[in-house]
C-alpha cells in the first residue's frame, strides 16, 4: 500500500494495516506490495539470497512432458464475481506446527484454500504438500527462501521459482499455476519470469495483519469488516506463531460461511483458466 517502511538491512517491509483495511472498505482492487510478513524475525528468516544455480537447473523439470505453458504477467488482486465468493489464502508454510490446524478447521468447515508455500520449507516438509493437495487445495508458489523479489537478477529470481515448482511438482505431481512474490512486491522482470515457469499472480485485497499478532479477535474484526464479495484474503500459516491466526479462523471462517460467504479457490472461478496460456487477470 501506500504506507511502508523499508529496513535494508533486514530486508523488512512494515505494511501499513490501517491503510489495508481502509482501501479494502472502500472497494480498492488490492494490496500491490504492503505483504509485511510479521516483522523483523519472519524477514531476518526468510531474507537469504539465493545460491549459485544448482545442477538440477540443467536437467529436465519434473514431469515435463510438453511444452511449456506460459502464465499471466496480470496481477490479480480480486476474484471477478458478482456472487458472494472468496478466496482464502495462507502464506509462508508449511510448517508442521500451524499448517495441519488450518487444515483441520478448512476441513471441518468443508472448505478449499490456497496455501502459498515456500519452497525450502515445503522441502523439508513434503508430507504437509501431500496433506494439503490430498485435501483438495491449491499450492502456489511463494519463492524459495522468501526474499525481495525487485532487488535480485533474473537467474536469482528464476532459481526462486523454478526450486519450488520442482519441490511441489516432485511431491504433489503438478507444478503450482499461481505464485505470489514475497512482500507482494512484483516488477517486469520477476513478472515475466513466473509467467515462463506457467504461473500467473496473485495477490490480494484483504489484508488480516495476522503477522502483526494483534490477537485473534483483533485479527477476526479487520476480516469481518473488509471482506467483500470476490475479496482475496490474506493470512499465515508459517513464518513464526500463527496461534493467533489459527484461532481467528476457527471464529470468523463459520461467521463468513453462515452469513453467505463461498471460500473457492482462484483457480476454479471464471477468470482463471488452470495453465492453458490465457493466464489469470490477463
């Protein structure tokens, strides 16, 4: 958003949360780069350049067997519906503490999301992949090891994508149709990267500031009073203590239900059509 605060050294960037909600209020079309990710522990984590190209870049990509589909360089911010449909969407796992309690409540309000993964953690974390894909979600990339996208080159930027489309394809046998740059922070050039890897972006309109760790009734008013029809809402389920997340979820995931609201998946709604060139939002 419009409110930011860069910290070079940590590679943080601060969003401003009232700024989010009071956008989201006033029907703005999303969030172009105010993705904060909880602060100065969750970018000191995720914030490492990238390696020296490995030598699995030179072999073929897992379960390549035709051409390569070319995605959108669009980002899309909202779901373009006139029904009461949302997208729920969860950053910077897996991890094996908070990403099976997501999955639980998604699965007892028998509802589909979109987990943006990062890839060295969903490495070592494979099984949480299958878990997620075995339930019927959406993985989307997330990069590798989370950094700012706009300050590193191509090959760094391709190796980001390229390293988790191969740990999720490997695991799940389909490589993510979407990805969502770290700190929601794009340029053309990472832009035309994704869409050659058959990714289109996606970002988001509702920001819950989860990061922030507010408390989960704090966490479950700022959603309550920005979602809108065809809102993409943003929340973690990794990247430090998502027990807050988690508990707003269980409270205000039923109150979205019961009061009209469809959780679907990008993917599946009409201005997506999964890997076939036309991309999303473009």
């Amino acid at each position: 958003m419009n409110t930011r605060r860069v910290f070079l050294g940590g590679m943080l960037i601060a969003g401003a949360c009232a700024a989010n909600r009071a956008h989201a209020a006033g029907g703005g079309s999303g969030s172009s780069g105010a993705d904060a990710k909880g602060g100065a522990r969750h970018a000191m984590r995720h914030a490492r350049p990238a390696s020296r190209p490995q030598a699995y870049r030179l072999q073929p990509e897992v379960s390549q067997t035709g051409p390569k589909v070319r995605g959108s360089t669009s980002v899309a911010h909202t779901l373009d519906t006139r029904r009461r449909e949302i997208a729920l969407t969860f950053d910077d796992g897996p991890d094996p503490v908070y990403t099976p309690q997501v999955l639980e409540v998604l699965r007892r309000c028998r509802v589909q999301a979109t987990f943006c993964v990062i890839g060295s953690d969903a490495a070592a974390h494979t099984w949480l992949l299958n878990a997620i894909a075995d339930a019927g979600h959406e993985i989307a990339n997330h990069s590798w090891s989370h950094p700012l996208l706009t300050r590193m080159r191509s090959h760094e930027i391709h190796e980001q994508f390229a390293r988790t489309c191969d740990v999720v394809e490997g695991a799940v046998g389909k490589a993510p149709a979407l990805a969502r740059a770290p700190f929601g922070e794009w340029n053309k050039r990472a832009l035309g990267i994704s869409a050659s890897l058959g990714m289109s972006p996606l970002g988001w309109s509702v920001d819950t500031c989860d990061w922030e760790e507010p408390g989960a009734r704090e966490i479950t008013s700022t959603v309550l009073e920005t979602v809108r029809p065809g809102s993409v809402l943003l929340a973690h389920d990794g990247g430090g203590d998502r027990s807050q997340t988690v508990a707003a979820l269980r409270d205000f995931l039923p109150r979205l239900i019961d009061s009209g609201y469809t959780p679907v998946l990008p993917s599946d709604t009409d201005v997506f059509e999964d890997r076939t060139g036309k991309g999303w939002g473009g």
